[in-house]
C-alpha cells in the first residue's frame, strides 16, 4: 500500500516535470518566432532608415549655411572622414552652397 503511493507520488511528479518543460519548450519557440519577425521588420527598415539620415544630413548642411556656421562644418567632416569617405572626395567648391544650394 505504501509502494503504491510512492509510485502514484513518482508519476503525478514525473508528469509535473514533463509539463513544465514542453510548456517551458512551447514558450521558448513562440520567443523564437516573435523574434524572427522583430528581425524581419528591422531589416525592412534599414532601407529607409539610411535614407532618411541622408536627407538628414542634406537638411543639417542647408541649416547651418542658413545661420552662417557653414565655415565649422568642413572641420567637422574632416575628423570623420573615415566613416563617410565620400565627403572627402567632394570638390572644394562644394562648400559654397551659394551655388549648388538645391542638390
């Protein structure tokens, strides 16, 4: 009688432990899923994000030669010359926007 209950007792905790672990399984895949989507709609993203710090850029240069602080921004750009090498290759008449003012 004893026996039967220790063994009733094993399996109802053999039977907590199983369910814990595929629901524990079920919640980890559902994670899973949720952040391949989250990846997927980041890498839509991108795109347009890289476009708009493009214009963003064009919108800061325009504002500083509206309030006349165009002359800092060329030493700016120089010290970060490694991360947007293609201002470096702009002629130096590119700083006057008096004359490409609309790109």
């Amino acid at each position: 009688m004893l026996s039967d209950f220790y063994l009733s007792g094993k399996r109802q905790l053999l039977r907590a432990i199983c369910s814990v672990l595929c629901g524990g399984t079920g919640a980890l895949l559902q994670l899973t899923a949720q952040l391949l989507e989250l990846t997927e709609a980041l890498s839509r993203l991108t795109p347009q994000l890289l476009a708009l710090t493009a214009q963003l850029s064009i919108f800061v240069r325009k504002l500083m030669w509206f309030t006349g602080r165009m002359p800092l921004w060329p030493g700016v750009l120089r010290g970060c010359e490694q991360f947007a090498p293609h201002f470096a290759a702009e002629p130096a008449h590119f700083w006057d926007l008096s004359r490409n003012f609309w790109p």
